[in-house]
C-alpha cells in the first residue's frame, strides 16, 4: 500500500505526508511543471502539462489498495476500477457506492456551465475539512493496514 496524491491544487499535500510518516507509508506525490513541491519523504513524480497527464500517470502507478488523495471524480472512477481507494481533500470516502451518482452530478454540472446558465463558486475550505480529512485518512490506511 502507498499513498498518490493529485497535487495540482490540493491543499492537503503536507497534511497527509504527515500521516504518511506516522504509518510509515511511502507517499508519490504527482503534479504537473506548474507547480513546485519538494519533499524530503515523499517521491515527487512531474508530468507534462498536457490535459490529464497527471490523471493517466496516476492510474498507471496505481495497484490494489493503494489510497489515492484526488478531487477529481473521473480520475477517482479509473483508480477504483484498478481497486484502489479515493479520497477527497475534504475527507469525502469516494467508493463503488457514490461514484457514479459523484459523476453525475459533476456532468449536470458541467453541462449547466456549458449553457452559461449556471457558474459554480467553490466554497472556502475550512479547518473542520483538514480534521474529516485527517480523521478519515487514518480509518483508511488502519482498515488498509488490517487486511494486508
């Protein structure tokens, strides 16, 4: 088991090599040239710019019961069909059991923005999402850990 985190924006990166640490979890963090991290735990993996490459890496590298830290409903789809684990920054359990109606509502969405007849603000993330994201995390890897 290790841990792959979509860096490009994600604003958990140093709170989950943290945890990482702790569980002695080897950690990939992957991110596309725009963005700069360094980390003297995890291995930082830099792709190319192009749409997606950090989503196709990721699936790539991705095996059984690796947990992957990703806001991205489609790339979440791809790594649970490799059997692997999804979790949001905000420490939303993505699974078999809420993709598909997560993919949905993102495609109405979508469409919705596409007909400029809606433009979704993001809320402001605050402390309690570090601390479900924190909290989750560890239910994860535990879980994770007693199966292995």
């Amino acid at each position: 088991m290790k841990i792959i985190i979509d860096a490009d924006g994600c604003p958990v990166v140093e709170l989950t090599i943290k945890i990482a640490k702790e569980y002695k979890i080897g950690v990939t963090i992957v991110k596309n040239y725009a963005h700069e991290i360094y980390d003297d735990y995890a291995t930082v993996i830099t792709v190319d710019l192009a749409p997606d490459s950090v989503d196709y890496y990721i699936v790539n590298i991705t095996e059984k019961n690796d947990i992957v830290v990703t806001q991205d409903y489609g790339l979440a789809a791809m790594v649970l069909s490799k059997l692997g684990i999804c979790i949001n920054q905000n420490g939303l359990i993505i699974s078999n059991d809420n993709i598909d109606e997560l993919l949905r509502r993102r495609h109405f969405h979508s469409e919705l923005r596409r007909k400029h007849k809606y433009y979704t603000k993001a809320k402001k993330r605050e402390s309690d999402n570090n601390i479900e994201f924190e909290r989750n995390l560890r239910t994860l890897i535990e879980k994770n850990m007693k199966m292995l």
